[in-house]
C-alpha cells in the first residue's frame, strides 16, 4: 500500500521491516487494523507464509525461505483489509461463575451494578485478537466499552487458574496458575490450555469467544 492509496482510503500505511532471515514485522496503528490484517491473511494465505503472529499493533509473519521475504512484502503492502473484523475461526462458549474478588471494584470503576458488569461481559461476543503472557493466555478484544477498566495498582502474587478478568479492554481467562494483575470477575472450569488437546489453546486468534453465566456447581 502506497502512501497516497492510503490517504485516499482514509487508512495509515503499515511500516514493513525485516525481521531477521525469514520472517517480517508489520507495525499498524491499532488493533482493530491488527485483527483485519490478520483475518485477510489467514483468509486468503499468501505462499510461502508459514506462520502469523498477533500482537497489540503488530503483526509478525514467519516464511519459509529468506527468498520469499520479497513477494510476501508486496503482497502484504497490496492488501486491503477489510473494515469489519473477518469472521471468527471457530466459536468458544465459557461458563462463568460471577464472583470474581475484584467484581465490586469493577462495578464502582464503570458505574455499573455488579450484575450489570455481568450482563455486559456476557452480552457482547468477544474476539481473540492475539495471544502473550503464559501459553494459552488470549487477549479477548471487542466486548461491551463500559467495562473499559485498569489494571489493578499492585498485581497479585497467585490468580488460579481459570480466573476470569479484565484489564484495560481486553477479558481473559488465565490458562494456569501465575501471578496477575488483571481484575478478577469470576471463575470457569473449562481448561483453555491442555498440552494434551490438539491444538493446546482454546482461545486462538481469531477466535470468538461467548461467557455464560453459571451457578457454582
């Protein structure tokens, strides 16, 4: 994509670099141009391309021979996203018990009631938009605005796993146990991160993801 193209579509050109022999690293200017770029490529693969890899603002996208770097470039600049967010690789549906530590907290930092937190996270699909932290943890983007909150000021030393949270305006769902300091609204018994599935997350990019609430037990 050239500059003028991109000002003509309204759109920032993506800034391409090597990253390393086989492999480049597009930067965009936000998620949602992540998440598209991401559904066009995974979509319609480019050849060579072996693997894409997500993350806030960029795309990393492995290839199979430093020969292909060129081709895969162009068809990188060339592409058009589209504007929507593309369609989910598949559909996850997670039973939540809604008594997470930090619910109230997160009820007082949005002016919402503790069931209205509730009846917001479980309203709205989430997406998948890429996956860091600990294998198997995926940064859930899309979800209702109002539950926007900040990561808690000091992170906690152990959050089990399955512990449902939020943070800035991502959701989550901690695959193990680990230290944290997203803010916890409930808890799941379904594993997201089990070495012995194929593949081992649940929760991959592209991904959509629906909460449900449960009744303890």
């Amino acid at each position: 994509m050239d500059t003028s193209q991109s000002a003509r579509d309204g759109a920032t050109a993506p800034t391409v670099r090597r990253y390393g022999d086989t492999a480049l690293l597009v930067e965009l200017a936000t998620l949602d141009d992540v998440i598209a770029l991401y559904g066009t490529l995974s979509a319609d693969p480019v050849p060579g391309v072996t693997d894409l890899l997500p993350a806030a603002r960029t795309l990393l996208i492995r290839c199979d021979s430093p020969a292909r770097l060129g081709q895969v470039e162009t068809a990188v600049r060339a592409a058009r996203p589209a504007a929507s967010r593309p369609a989910p690789a598949g559909e996850v549906t997670i039973p939540v018990v809604y008594d997470g530590a930090d619910l109230a907290e997160v009820a007082k930092l949005t002016g919402l009631s503790e069931r209205d937190v509730v009846a917001a996270h479980t309203g709205t699909p989430w997406t998948v938009a890429f996956c860091g932290f600990a294998p198997g943890f995926g940064y859930l983007a899309g979800g209702d605005p109002r539950l926007v909150v900040p990561r808690r000021p000091e992170p906690r030393v152990r959050v089990p796993a399955g512990s449902v949270a939020l943070a800035a305006e991502f959701s989550a769902v901690y695959p193990r146990e680990s230290p944290g300091g997203w803010r916890l609204i409930g808890r799941t018994a379904l594993a997201v991160w089990d070495l012995a599935a194929d593949p081992p997350a649940l929760l991959r990019p592209g991904v959509r993801v629906r909460f449900t609430e449960v009744r303890d037990g």
